[in-house]
C-alpha cells in the first residue's frame, strides 16, 4: 500500500524474537537540530497556532478546576470533572481512531476544533453572566471529551503527515514543548484572571484562541502533505486494530504503561488543588505556582527528547520509575515551597514517559494502522481518567491530599519496574549486579553476556 513520500524509510517493527523490544527499541532519524522540523512551513503553520490554542487550554483547565472547587468545596467534585472530560475518550476512544483511519485528517481537525472552541464560549457566556452551576462545567467537560475522541488521534497522526518519518521523533518533542510552554503561561494568566476578574475572562480566551489553529490548517499546502491512504471502510477494523497492538511487544507494553501511569499518576487536579487549599492553605496563587513549575519541567523534558533524536523503551522504563520515585517523595513534602521545586523534575520525567511512549509506539506502527493504535494509546493514557480521578479524589477527601499523592506514585512505580522486568525478559535481557570505580552499577545486559560474567574462570 503506498502510504505517501518517504514512508519507505520508517523502520520495521521489531518482533516478539528480536532483542530490539527492550533495547533498541524502534527511533526516529536524528535530527539536524533541536528545532528542525519547524522548517516545514506546514508544521509551522500547526505549531504556531497551537502556541495560541494550548495556551488558552491550559487557561480553562486551571478555571475550570478552581471554579468546581470553588462552587462545591470537593476535591471529588474535580475528580468528577476530569473524569467527565476523559470519560468518552475511554467508551469511544477506540471507534474514534477507526474514523481517523477512514477520514481526511485536516478537515476532521477543522471540524473538532470548531466544537471545542464554541464550548469554550458557551462556558463563558455562563460565567460572566453569572448562572453557571457545577453541572453546566460538567456538561461542559463532558463536551469537549466527545470532541477530543477524534480530535486527539487525528492530531496525533497528522503530525507524521506534514513532516514525514524522518522528522517525527523530533516534532513529537516539540509539539510536547509547545504544549508545556504553553502550561508555563496559561497557569499564570489564569491565576491572574481568576484573582482579578473571575474565571469567565479565561474561558473567554480560550475559546477565541481556537481562531489561530483553525487559520492554521486552512493556510496549509495540501500537496505538501505526506498522505496516507486512507482505511476503506469495513468489517472488523476494531478488531484488526486490536489484534495488530496484541501481536507486538514494542506496542502493548508502553500502552499498558502509559495506561497505569495515566489513570493513577497523572490526577495533578485533584492533588495539586487540594494541596494549595487544605494542606498549605496558599489559594489559586499556589495551585499556579504548581503547575508553573510543573510545566517548566516538562518543557525541559520536551526540549531534552527533541535533541535526544531516538525513543529507546530503556528511556521509558527508566523515566517512569523515576517518575513515581518522585510523587511518593513529593507527597511527604513538609513545606511549600519544597513541594514546588519538587514539581520540576516530575515534570521532566512525566513528559519524557510521555514523548518517548508516543514516539516509539508511533515510529513502530504502519502508517495505515496508526489512527487506531494511536487512538488505543490516548484511549488508555487519557481514557484511563475517569476511573483514577473519581478514586484518587475520594482517597485525598478520606485519608488526605498525601495519602492520595503516595497511592498514584506508588502504584506508578510499581507498574514501570514490573514492565521493565517483563521487557527485559522477552528481549532476552537479565539484571546485571555489580560494582564500578567502587560504586554499585545495576543495568540490563544480553543473556549471553550475563552467563558468560557468571561463567568460572578456565
């Protein structure tokens, strides 16, 4: 099947055999730089209007959470609102990316960015005029989550088709990096709006904000475009999708992964708001502050996977246990501002979980199938939410915000060894104990390789 210019070159999946599923992992072309894929103008056209979209994003987000927060007192209440905007994502995230697969993605995008962005107004109609109650945010989150069911595997796959294979890798990266520079402003934007003027202004903007994106996409060359042939329509595609993930390890084990970290390590709402209100009792300030540095650290994740040039699952494995290390850690933090530094390198090693995941399974998927794998990826990554908030929120109400912090980086932690272990076992890897100049070094090594460090000396 012809899948566009230069889809030749995306590497083979590796196989259930090969000892690339742990080690040499599927990558992306090197780049030339940090920033090279920004030289595509249809890439940029995307990236700048998503500099102003996800700036807006992050805005509502942080809105949206004071103002439940506000309006019932319930961390619950938060968990329920995150919940509601991933919950489509979790029935229909599946049958979203077989409609990605069939339908031309510009014109997909065009229409999911226009749902999302009249959300946004109608949400700050309601505000600003003063009748909104929880149950419009949640209707409103609800909203946005059925438009994010195509709207998130069709971004994810276009990104390969304005840049090609050999600069995936690094605009995956960058779009992370737009996304996280974005959440460096948007909080603080917010924070101010919301302290000032109220929460409406910041819904406003955000659904203004969806002009750029959508001028975007409509100033773009088609013929620039590497274009896969779209899926015809059929029976069982749900299924061959599924089928197609289940066969390879390189696949279903980041995505499980991501599955575990996504719906009990990534619940920030519930944690941080509950953090800034009932154990520092700092405000809307703090809980601006937290996610500033969170994003700060995330940004230098993105930049760091952007130079970085490859997506090896050692990467993945290594970052997520760190990951988790790290919310155990921050959970018993005895102060603000500790709690807060701490936020930066959370930041770092969730985004790098999250970029290295994304590109691997991406660069390992055919073309053809990349709108359902990917849409399983977001499913399980996102639609995960809406049964870790609910019961993330309800720990942080009963037992306290830390009890709540140190269940999702335990249960974190704990998913990214048990995965690297089972990595390691089908790449044919064994843990490897020793000392180096002095110090314990633990590492993977080949089988062959550990038995002949075990073998006597002749």
């Amino acid at each position: 099947m012809s899948t566009g210019p230069g889809a030749d070159s995306a590497p083979a999946p590796a196989t259930h055999d090969s000892p690339s599923a742990f080690d040499r992992s599927p990558r992306a072309t090197r780049s030339s730089s940090m920033f090279s894929s920004l030289k595509i103008r249809n890439y940029r056209l995307f990236f700048l209007g998503q500099v102003v979209s996800n700036t807006g994003t992050w805005m509502q987000r942080i809105a949206q959470d004071w103002l439940v927060l506000s309006l019932t007192g319930s961390s619950a209440a938060v968990g329920i609102t995150t919940a509601l905007q991933f919950l489509p994502m979790l029935l229909f995230g599946l049958y979203g990316g077989v409609l990605v697969d069939r339908l031309p993605k510009r014109p997909t995008l065009l229409v999911t960015q226009t749902a999302m962005a009249v959300t946004g107004l109608a949400l700050a109609f309601l505000t600003l005029s003063g009748h909104v109650q929880v149950w419009h945010v949640y209707l409103a989150a609800f909203a946005v989550g059925l438009a994010t069911v195509l709207d998130n595997p069709a971004r994810q796959s276009f990104v390969s088709e304005m840049v090609g294979p050999g600069q995936l890798q690094n605009a995956v990266s960058l779009n992370s990096a737009n996304f996280q520079s974005a959440r460096l402003v948007g909080p603080a934007v917010a924070g101010l709006l919301i302290t000032g003027v109220g929460t409406g202004w910041a819904f406003l903007f955000n659904g203004l904000s969806f002009v750029a994106p959508i001028a975007g996409l409509l100033l773009m060359r088609a013929r620039e475009l590497h274009v896969v042939e779209r899926t015809p329509r059929g029976k069982g595609q749900l299924r061959e999708g599924l089928q197609y993930v289940a066969r390879r390890p390189e696949l279903i084990w980041p995505i499980v992964l991501v599955g575990f970290i996504g719906t009990f390590g990534f619940n920030f709402p519930v944690w941080l708001s509950a953090y800034a209100d009932d154990i520092f009792h700092a405000g809307a300030g703090a809980y601006s502050l937290f996610n500033t540095l969170m994003a700060l650290g995330s940004l230098a994740g993105a930049l760091l996977a952007a130079r970085r040039g490859t997506a090896r699952l050692r990467i993945l494995i290594a970052a997520a246990v760190a990951f988790g290390a790290l919310e155990v850690v921050a959970a018993a933090a005895p102060s603000l501002w500790l709690f807060a530094l701490l936020m930066v390198p959370i930041g770092i090693f969730g985004l790098t979980v999250n970029v290295t995941a994304n590109t691997s399974v991406q660069m390992a998927t055919d073309p053809a199938m990349r709108g359902r794998v990917m849409a399983l990826f977001m499913m399980v990554f996102m639609g995960g939410t809406p049964l870790g908030a609910p019961l993330v929120g309800w720990a942080t109400d009963a037992y306290g915000a830390r009890v709540g912090f140190a269940l999702g980086g335990l249960i974190s932690l704990a998913a990214a060894t048990t995965i690297g272990l089972i990595l390691a076992r089908i790449g044919g890897f064994r843990l490897s104990l020793g000392w180096h100049h002095g110090h314990p070094h633990v590492r993977f090594v080949p089988k062959e390789q550990r038995e002949e460090q075990l073998a006597p000396a002749a």
